[in-house]
C-alpha cells in the first residue's frame, strides 16, 4: 500500500510540473537532404531548419508565448547554386487537454512576420540577391508524453498554414496555403519548469 501511494505521489508530483504558473521551453531541429536526378545534370537540396519557443502557462489548459524558426538551406545544380536564408518570428497560443499523467494532446496556434533572403550564384559569379519580407500563420495539432517531471516529446503529423512573401527586386509576391495532415512527421522535445 505505501508502494502505490509513493507511485500516485510521484506521477502526481511530476504531473503538476506542467500546471499553471510554469514556463514552457522546447522547439524542434530538422535537416532534410533530397537529390533528383534529371538527364544533364542532379540537383541536390541541404536543408537545416532549428524553431525554439518559450511561453507561459496562465490556465491550466492555455499557454502563450514567442516562438523562432531558422531555417537555411543549399541547393547544387551542375555549376548553378542557391543559397536561401529564413527566418520567422511570432506569437503563439497553445490548448492542452490532458488524457492521463503521461500522454497530452495539444494545438498550437502561430503568428508572425517572416523574412527570406535568397542569393544565386552561377559559376561562382552572383547573379541574383532577393530579399522578401511577409506574415505567417498556422495551426499544428499535436501529442506530449510526459517522460519525467515535466519533459518530454512532441509529436505532430503535420497541420494547416498560411504564408505571404514579397520580394523587395522583383513583382513578384509568394502566397501559400498548406494542408499537409499525414504528409510531414516532427518531433520536439519540451520541458515545463
């Protein structure tokens, strides 16, 4: 019997680590390599990509707070090669229903300003510099385990998003919208102090 009330005791303990009045850390960091091969030359795409956030707890349920994506990316083409830079900055709101002590699932809602800079070189010469400045917005269903006293493991099958560029040296402006549920996998990690 004292076994059982010391383990309610810690699962509670631990539980408690994600209530009101705590401060959320966590993020995601991915690297995607792709190749497609066509008849006079492959082209090759490296991507890193690192997205922290910090928020607040105010509710049991509700957390807000700021969150960061950093993204850069190169891409080889025989002598041609692209270099892009990206960055978001923003806001968002997070509802949390707990399901038990261990497993959680969560929606994150995402708003902010985002910028690009793209830079083409062709035998090492630049060729082309844009810049583009616009907003974004999303929504990213998701589940928490619980590992141990109040970290643990995001993960999401992907969600639904908005997002606007304008380049600063072309007429062109970049408007997409993305439903991708079941296309993408991420992982986080997150710890409620």
């Amino acid at each position: 019997m004292k076994k059982m009330l010391l383990i309610l005791a810690l699962a509670i303990a631990s539980f408690a680590n994600a209530q009101k009045g705590t401060v959320l850390v966590g993020g995601n960091i991915g690297y995607t390599s792709e190749k497609a091969d066509r008849e006079i030359s492959s082209v090759k795409t490296n991507t890193f990509q690192f997205s922290p956030k910090v928020g607040y707890q105010f509710h049991d349920n509700w957390t807000a707070g700021v969150e960061f994506m950093i993204q850069s990316s190169k891409t080889n083409n025989g002598g041609a090669e692209g270099k892009a830079n990206n960055f978001k900055a923003g806001a968002f709101v997070r509802y949390t229903v707990p399901l038990s002590e261990t497993f959680s699932v969560f929606a994150d809602l995402g708003a902010g300003f985002q910028n690009q800079k793209v830079k083409n070189y062709e035998n090492g010469s630049l060729v082309s510099d844009n810049k583009a400045d616009g907003l974004y917005a999303g929504i990213t269903p998701a589940l928490f385990i619980n590992m141990k006293k109040g970290f643990g493991l995001n993960f999401s099958i992907g969600g639904l998003g908005y997002e606007t560029l304008s380049y600063d040296k072309t007429d062109v402006d970049y408007n997409k919208f993305d439903f991708n549920f079941g296309k993408t996998v991420n992982i986080g990690i997150s710890k409620n102090f």
